[in-house]
C-alpha cells in the first residue's frame, strides 16, 4: 500500500507535484499519535497476530502502523457490558499482557512507553511508541486498587465509561436512551474520588462515551487537561456519542484535546439512515442476531464482512472528517483537536481511510484545505503529547 500512495500514481492525483512532495515531507516530520485502536480486543484476543499481513482482515497491523506513519499508537484495553465484578480487570490485564508480549517478540519495530521522555527517544529511533488507554471504568470494578494496578502496568488513559454506566459515573448511552437508575447521573461521590486519583497518578482523564451530566461533574473536578479519545462534533452530526459546542468550548478552556472519530456514524449525519437501510434489505439475518442479543457493534461488524460490496457503498467522504476538524479549529482553536481513529472498533470509515497505512490522506487533505504546517504538527500528534506531559508532571 506504501508504495501506491507515495508512487508515480498518487502523483496523477495531485494537483501537482509541488503540492504532493510538500504533504509527504510534512507527514514524514510530524510526530503522528492515534488515540484509540481498538485492535488488541478485536484482533489480537480473537487469535489473529497483528505480526502478519492483515490487510483484508483488520484496519492495523505492525507493518501498516510504519505504512502509515503513525509514530504513537495507544492501544485501547477494552472489554463490554459482559464482563462485571470478576472478569473484567483480568480481562484488562489479559490485554495489557499480550501487548507487552507482542512488543517483546518486536523491539526493533515498537517499544511501550510510559513517559513523554520515553514517546521522545522511541519516536527518534523510529519504533512504534505503544501506549495504553483504558476504554470502560467498568474495568477498575470500583476498586481504586485496579485503577492503581493498570497505571503501574502502562496505562495512560482511562475512558470514564464505555456505553455501559457504572456505580460511579453514567454513559452518554444511558443518559440519552433509556432510564438509568443504578445511580444518579453523573459522577458520585466514589466517581470524583477516582478522578482525583487519576490526575494524582498522571492517568488522563477521558471524556469519550460519558454523558452529559458526568461530562460537567469531570470538568468541575478535574485539575488536569482532559481528552476526548475518540469523539466528533455533535452540531455537525446529532448523535450521543458526539460533543456539543459548549463542551468543546469547556475542553479548551481545560487546556485539553478533542481527538475526532472517524466512525462514519460520528461524521456523516445520513450514515446511520443508510445503514439501517441496508441492514433492512437482510431483515432475517438481523433478526436473529438481535434475538440472540448480539452487541450493536458486534452486529455491524457481522454485516460489513458479509456484505462488504454493499457496506463500502455506504461509506462518506473524507471531506466530511476534514470538516469536523475544521469545525472543532473555527469554534475553539487549532491547539484542541487531534486524531483518535477508532480502527478495528468500527465497521466504517471515510473512503480512503481502509486502515492504519492510510494516515498520510488526512495530511494531504489537511494541506489541501490550507492549514499551515505548524498547525498540521499540532493536530496529527502535537495536541495530545502537549496534555500528556500537563498530565505527567
């Protein structure tokens, strides 16, 4: 794939080769950080080997990682509502472990990194810096001990909540879609104390999947930037996953970064109508999984395998993740936005985004739309590695 994209192809589709090289250059010298990969709970735990070639199978393996140029990926450890009290910290760790045992089989391709310092000496070697974010508080079991244990074991980042809420803290999910009563919206008592104890740690506080509520309890309690790891722009998209202006406009006043989604759903406001659309036309197959009570994600992910011809038909432009960009640098500044892709935990991306390797369009789109290159620096990685040092000092 490297090859077709910096060949004498690619070069047909420039507008010239002067704007091509500059955009190659550019991408070459950033820092490149993705926020969130869902590849290890995919992947990884289902007995694929991010090793190989996986191209046709997943969105990332070691070999697109350097492709695309991504120079720091955090690996998100996550597990669903299935797993509670007694499985879902081993399940955590189970994760964590087959990271660590991938980068001890690789440690001329990537390195773990824990530190700003370490992110800087990995970079400047020209190895993979895998971090680690936790997707889901569900996965500490309210137990401070866990969150404890998961920071001293690499992670960087914790997700309040996934779409489930916990004891401590309520979704975006829950807060929207039905009436939650295991706890009052928001953080409690107990949900306060764990993010105190996170900007205690240096562990970033992530605002993707919470509601409302628990957004403005983290922003009144919070002594540290925070970061959307994989969050877009609601007014441009009116899903619950998405921020709405004010919380981005609280985001920087925070100091921290929104890291935007590339999940079609998030970008494109007809996806979903299209896709409920298709699903409609193999009504009997979606029954069925319903019936069995399969994860939304679960099913989606079923249907563009299946009918991958149809499911690629669905996808939105990449123009669309541009101007969620744009949208986020016009409303608060250029110094609040980054990438958090979401590969291998979504079923579609913008066309051209197939995978890891396809990082550098979004440079070249970038630089097509006018952005100077000291602003790109400072969306493709810049952004975040500015929180992560507010947050490890």
């Amino acid at each position: 794939m490297k090859s077709y994209l910096f060949g004498a192809t690619l070069l047909l589709v420039c507008h010239s080769a002067v704007l091509c090289q500059p955009y190659r250059q550019l991408h070459e010298k950033a820092i490149v950080v993705d926020t969130h990969n869902d590849v290890l709970s995919t992947v990884t735990m289902r007995g694929l080997n991010i090793e190989t070639n996986l191209s046709g199978k997943s969105h990332s393996d070691l070999a697109r990682f350097k492709n695309g140029g991504v120079d720091v990926q955090i690996f998100s450890i996550f597990c669903d509502d299935r797993y509670g009290k007694g499985t879902a910290f081993k399940y955590a760790i189970q994760e964590i472990d087959s990271l660590y045992a991938i980068a001890h089989r690789n440690p001329d391709k990537m390195q773990i990194v824990t530190t700003p310092e370490e992110l800087s000496q990995t970079v400047k070697q020209h190895k993979l810096a895998a971090m680690m974010g936790v997707e889901g508080g569900h996965m500490i079991e309210d137990n401070l001990d866990y969150l404890d244990s998961l920071f001293k074991r690499g992670a960087r980042y914790m997700t309040l909540t996934w779409n489930n809420s916990t004891s401590w803290a309520s979704s975006a999910k829950d807060e929207t879609t039905k009436a939650f009563i295991a706890s009052p919206y928001g953080l409690t008592s107990f949900g306060k104390e764990v993010v105190r104890y996170m900007n205690q740690l240096g562990m970033i506080v992530d605002v993707s999947h919470i509601g409302e509520k628990t957004f403005w309890d983290v922003i009144q309690t919070t002594s540290r930037p925070v970061i959307a790891s994989h969050s877009s722009v609601y007014s441009l998209c009116p899903v619950f996953r998405n921020l709405k202006d004010d919380q981005l406009k609280a985001i920087a006043k925070n100091g921290g970064v929104v890291q935007v989604n590339f999940y079609s759903g998030f970008l494109d406001s007809n996806y979903m109508k299209r896709a409920m659309a298709f699903m409609a036309l193999h009504k009997k197959e979606f029954d069925s999984l319903i019936a069995r009570k399969t994860p939304d994600y679960e099913i989606n992910e079923f249907f563009s395998k299946r009918y991958s011809q149809e499911a690629q038909a669905l996808r939105p432009p990449l123009s669309l993740l541009i101007d969620h960009i744009d949208y986020i640098v016009k409303l608060i500044g250029v110094e609040h936005v980054g990438l958090g892709s979401d590969f291998d935990g979504i079923e579609s991306a913008p066309q051209g985004l197939d995978g890891v390797q396809d990082f550098p369009l979004i440079t070249k789109a970038l630089v097509e739309r006018g952005y100077s290159q000291k602003d790109v620096m400072k969306i493709l990685g810049g952004n975040f590695i500015r929180v992560f040092k507010a947050n490890s000092r």
